[in-house]
C-alpha cells in the first residue's frame, strides 16, 4: 500500500474484548491511518461523526463518506488501510463478532 506508512497513526481503545465480541473506538485525525491491515473476523462500524474516508486497498484507493450513525457491516477477510481522508477529526466504534 504505497504512502500508508508515512501517515500518522490512528488511535485505537479497546472498549470490550470477550469470548463473544471486540468493541474498539478508532480515533482519526486529518490524515491519519490505520495501517494495512486483514480482517479476521467480520465487523460492523457505527460512524461517531461524519467520517470521509480515503480506502487504500490491493486495486487502488477510493473515498468513501459515511455519516455519523450510519452503520454498516463487512465480512472476515476484508484487506486495506483505512485514512482520515478529511480535514477534521473523525471517530467510529468497530464490533468485531468472534
């Protein structure tokens, strides 16, 4: 994923973690990024603000916005770096189901 590593990171807290879930609030600012990284289980994401985001994956990037509240789902095995790709702060909660 060509430019991921240079960005700064963004900042993930771990709100629950048992047998049955993953909860983490992933905060973002302008320009941060995940890092590449492979999901492992399937997860659904609840947009805290109104989050523009800058997907890098395998075939190239595309920008996705999503609304705060407007959750959506993806199954196991999604591949990408997920980036801040606005120009404020944005946040989401991740539910990964185990």
């Amino acid at each position: 994923m060509p430019g991921y590593s240079a960005r700064p990171p963004a900042i993930p807290t771990i709100l629950i973690d048992d047998a049955v879930v993953r909860v983490t609030r992933w905060d973002f600012e302008p320009g941060a990024a995940t890092g590449h990284h492979i999901h492992g289980m399937g997860y659904v994401v609840v947009p805290m603000t109104d989050c523009h985001f800058l997907i890098e994956e395998s075939v190239g990037e595309r920008r996705v916005t999503s609304k705060a509240g407007e959750v959506y789902r993806r199954d196991a095995g999604v591949e990408h770096n997920v980036v801040n790709g606005g120009a404020e702060p944005t946040s989401f909660i991740e539910i990964e189901y185990k």
